[in-house]
C-alpha cells in the first residue's frame, strides 16, 4: 500500500498547511517560499502517476488519494488566492474550476456503482486542464511581478484558460456518462 507514488500523493496533502502558513506569513519572501511548495506539490501530482504506472504499483489506495491530494491542493490554493485578491475576475475562475472538481466526483461516484468508471476516465484534456491550473495557480501564488513580466496578470489568464478547459473536460465527461445518466435518471 505505501509505495513511493503513495508517498508522493500523501506529501501533497501534507504540504497543504505548509503552503498555507506560507502563504500568510507577513514576510516578502513569503509569495516565493509559497510558490516553491506549490510547485512541488505540481511535480508530485505529476511525478506519482508516472512512477505508479513505470513501476507497475498502482492500487486501489493510489487511486483514491491522488485524486484527492490533487483536488485538495488546488481548492485551498484557489481559496488562498481569492483570500489574496477577491476581486470578481479571481471568483469566476474559482467558482468554475470548484464546481467541475465536484461535479466530475460525483459523476466518477456514480458511475464506479454502476460498474461504468472507464466511461469518465481522465483524458487529454483533463491533462491539459490541470497543466494550465497548476501553472496559473503558481503564478498567482507568486503574485508580484519577476523580470519584469506581470505574473500575477499571466496567473489570471492562464486561470481563464485552465477554467476553460474545466468546463469543456467537465462537458466531455458529461457527453460520455449521458447515456446512463439519461437510462437511470
């Protein structure tokens, strides 16, 4: 049960309280050291699925916290953000990508009773989506501007596109589970 692609998932939660006194911290280096635990959790997000598949030690436990080490990780950096800036252009992402994340975990839910998960399976774009999250989420967390480009601006719209993204997978998800969706409603 604890291998090393479990260890990673359970670091991510663990880093969470990490990131959030971070993130608080009255200091100006605060945003950087933030950011650094925010991009190691990224890497572990992707580093744990690869390892579990190249050494063959996926499992049920596996398949149960990485999901909710990474759906943990992003909800409260979202809410930090928004903590941070709460502005309508930071809510609306926010309010999206949350409700997918919960709209789409529910419908794994559901469909894993009725013995129909391979229909909701992560895809490509699901990838994606979490590719231009993690990116805008660390460039918001990062907040001020570095070698003179606007970072947090950057953080804003890549967090368009990540949302963006989240509804078209969400819809994607949703297209494929229709049918049963429509047969046992």
């Amino acid at each position: 049960m604890l291998n090393l692609p479990n260890i990673l998932s359970l670091l991510r939660i663990f880093l969470i309280p990490v990131l959030v006194i971070l993130f608080l911290l009255p200091h100006e280096s605060a945003t950087v050291w933030a950011t650094m635990v925010f991009v190691i959790a990224a890497v572990t997000d992707w580093l744990d699925g690869y390892l579990a598949r190249k050494w063959n030690q996926t499992s049920p436990f596996g398949a149960f916290i990485d999901p909710v080490a990474d759906k943990l990780i992003v909800v409260v950096a979202l809410i930090m953000i928004l903590f941070k800036s709460p502005t309508w252009i930071i809510l609306i992402p926010v309010i999206l990508i949350i409700s997918r994340e919960l709209i789409v975990s529910a419908l794994r839910e559901w469909m894993a009773e009725l013995n129909a998960r391979n229909l909701v399976k992560v895809s490509n774009m699901g990838k994606w989506k979490t590719t231009f999250q993690m990116i805008a989420i660390g460039c918001l967390i990062f907040y001020k501007p570095l070698l003179g480009l606007p970072i947090f601006e950057i953080g804003v719209a890549l967090l368009y596109v990540a949302a963006w993204l989240t509804l078209l997978s969400m819809f994607h998800y949703l297209q494929a589970a229709w049918p049963l969706l429509r047969d046992k409603g």
